[in-house]
C-alpha cells in the first residue's frame, strides 16, 4: 500500500522519524549501545562523548549558554512536567491549585 496519501498530524504522541536518524540509531544500537556517563570501558566512553556531542550541536543550534542547558528527555510530557514542576517549586504556594485537562 502507498504511503504517499499519509498525512500524519497527532505528532504530539509520536513522530515519524526521516531515514538518516532511524540509521544513526540503528547504528548506535547496533556498534556502540552502552550506558552514557556511567562506565570506565571504550564503549561508554564513546557513547558519552557522542551524547556530549549531541547536546553541543543543539545548544549551539538554540543559542544556548552551554552545553549544560540541554537536557534530554523520553518526550513531550516528560519535559513539560520537568519544566512545570520547576517553575512551580518556586511560585506556587500551600493552597494554589493546578488546572488539567482529563487528558493528562
């Protein structure tokens, strides 16, 4: 069946991904898969200074002060209850309430 038709919108939940990072993924998987920051062996300190080169590369592409400014998360929600959860930390008071909708 074509794909040519596809329109695809709900990119809120998920996203198509283009072919050149599915194969750095796949490569990274395949070729140097190990844990970033946590390990003495080649492998990890490979995939610690391309992690590090990951967050280099976006805060220079969003202006960033330092590489330090960049934080990855596993998606959307992930990151806007980090950033609400620190905004809220340190505006909020006993007795605020916070409104949502039924969706989260």
């Amino acid at each position: 069946e074509s794909m040519k038709e596809l329109i695809y919108l709900d990119s809120a939940a998920t996203s198509h991904k283009p072919l050149y990072v599915t194969d750095a993924l796949t490569s990274y998987y395949n070729k140097i898969n190990s844990n970033v920051h946590r390990g003495a062996h080649s492998l990890s300190r490979l995939a610690t200074s391309k992690y590090e080169k990951a967050r280099d590369s976006i805060a220079k592409f969003v202006n960033a002060y330092s590489r330090n400014e960049i934080v990855f998360t596993s998606g959307a929600t992930e990151s806007l209850n980090l950033v609400a959860s620190s905004y809220a930390r340190s505006k909020l008071t006993k007795g605020d309430e916070i409104i949502i909708t039924e969706m989260e």
